[in-house]
C-alpha cells in the first residue's frame, strides 16, 4: 500500500530544510574564514594598526604579523559629523612587514577619531587616532 501524499510532502520539505540550512552554513563558514581561505589551511591574518598625525596629514602604520598579504585599498577617518577617505593608498603589506602609510588626510580640528582600512579580502581594521590643537 503506498502512504499518503501528505508524509511524501513532508519528507520533502524535511529534506529541502535540510539542505538549505547546510547551505546557508557553509556560506556563514565562508564568510568568517574571507574570502580564498580554505578551512584546512595554516595560514592566519594578524594586524595591528596604529595612526598618528605628522606635517598635518594622517599617518597610518600596518604590522602584518600573519602569514597572508594584505592589500590596502582605501583608509577611512570618521569622527563626530565628520568623514574623509583615501582611495589611492594601494600599499601591500606582506607577511612580518611593517609599512607606513601617508595619506592625503589632512588633520582635522581637536578630537578623538576613528581610523578604518578596508582591505582587498573584504576585512576591514580599525584603530583611534587623536587630532591635537
């Protein structure tokens, strides 16, 4: 005797749940490992970043302590109604260097300011920075 339609349609919506939800982890996995990153590789991203003021534009310095290269596709300063950016910084940062960045961002008026840098992989990093009198 053949079961009922009723059991089939639930199998098969047991079964579609199932696999989007596995979907939808291995796209969350993804996403929390970057992109090009396997699962099983040995390779790690460490950076520490650090910003300062010199001559009146922002300096930003980036120490690469893993094991991948980082690429810095543009620099960020954000503070109380307050943003300006750097697009043209293109700096690559390979494994244990340390590289500083002078950018085209003028120092703004007396404050404590966010520095983010959005990087090639889609990670982005972030420090404060304080603009003196």
């Amino acid at each position: 005797m053949r079961p009922p339609i009723k059991i089939q349609r639930t199998y098969v919506i047991v079964l579609a749940s199932i696999v989007l939800g596995v979907i939808a982890s291995l796209m969350i996995f993804q996403e929390y490992l970057g992109s090009g990153v396997s699962a099983f590789t040995s390779s790690r991203e460490d950076l520490q970043l650090t910003a300062h003021f010199r001559d009146g534009r922002l300096i930003v310095t980036i120490a690469n302590l893993g094991s991948n290269e980082v690429e810095v596709q543009i620099i960020f300063l954000e503070g109380r109604n307050y943003v300006d950016f750097d697009t043209l910084p293109d700096a690559v940062v390979k494994p244990g260097e340390v590289k500083e960045i002078k950018t085209d961002i003028m120092q703004p008026e007396k404050g404590t300011y966010n520095v983010r840098v959005k990087l090639s992989n889609g990670k982005t990093v972030s420090c404060k920075v304080i603009a003196g009198d």
